[in-house]
C-alpha cells in the first residue's frame, strides 16, 4: 500500500488533464465576480442540470447559494484574456474582471457574448466535500456561437483550439 499524495504532487498531476475552460458568473454590481472552471461537466438532460467544483476558499464562493443566479459561459479560442482576467492574473478581482469583453444578461446572469456556449443556471444544490462545494446547477437559457473554437488548460498553460 503507498502513502497518500501531498496537495502539490495531486494538483500537478491533474495538470496533465486537458480541460475546458468555463466561466462561473455570479453577482451584480460592485459584487459581480466569477472564476474560471476545468471541472465543468453535464449532470443531466432532463432536467438540464450542469455541474462545477468551486474552491470554498475563492473569493467567489460566498456568493453561490442555494436558489442563486450564476452565469455558465464555456470559453473560445480568442478568449484567453477574458481567462486571465478571471483567473485574477494581475491581481483583477470583482467587476473589473468582466472589463474588455462584452456581457449578455439572460435570466439575470451574465453571459459571455461569443462564447461556444452558454447557460444561465441558478444553484439547484451545494455539497461540501473537502476543500470545495460542488454546485449543481439547473439550466434556465442556453446560448450557443458557432466556429468560437475552444479554450483549454493544460500542463499550467491556457492553448487555444480553432
């Protein structure tokens, strides 16, 4: 039997996943602010239900609550600035992450416009386990651009895909 890995060697070895990169939308105003996902994944059809890991300790997270309005925007080839901006390089946190893109507001989230695709969701549940919450959410309008290609992550890096 081998010892358990330490947090460092787990998260660089998930670097080796390739991941889509999704934005998290959520709050208004001087309170609107979001982070970038890989862990974005469909939960069902019917109802349409996605769900993403969101980091207790993200600025981000006291802002997701049960019955709560989050945005779901998959990022495209040509955003991998909007990525940065919400991933906090520079140090950006809170409204000035949305500047220099353009937003759609669906359903009372902020959508991004151009990206492949797009869901307004609100927060149907959140189940703590360790360090995240997992919060499901059930889709309320759905928006989609074709040819947007698709930003991943991948061994620490954004790459861009046409």
């Amino acid at each position: 039997m081998t010892n358990q890995p330490d947090a460092k060697s787990f998260r660089d070895a998930m670097r080796a996943f390739v991941g889509n990169c999704s934005l998290l939308t959520v709050g208004s105003g001087e309170q609107a602010t979001g982070l970038v996902v890989t862990s974005g994944i469909s939960l069902s059809a019917d109802p349409a239900l996605i769900l993403a890991c969101v980091n207790r300790s993200s600025s981000s997270w006291p802002l997701f609550s049960p019955g709560g309005i989050f945005g779901w925007s998959s990022l495209g080839a040509a955003h991998q600035g909007v990525a940065e901006r919400f991933s906090g390089f520079g140090g950006v946190k809170g409204p000035a992450r949305y500047e220099g893109a353009i937003w759609d507001t669906v359903e009372g989230a902020q959508l991004l416009s151009g990206a492949p695709t797009a869901f307004a969701c609100t927060v149907e549940e959140m189940i703590d386990r360790a360090t995240h919450s997992i919060v499901i959410g059930r889709v309320r309008a759905i928006r989609t651009t074709a040819d947007a290609g698709a930003l991943i992550y991948w061994n620490g890096q954004y790459r861009s895909l046409s």
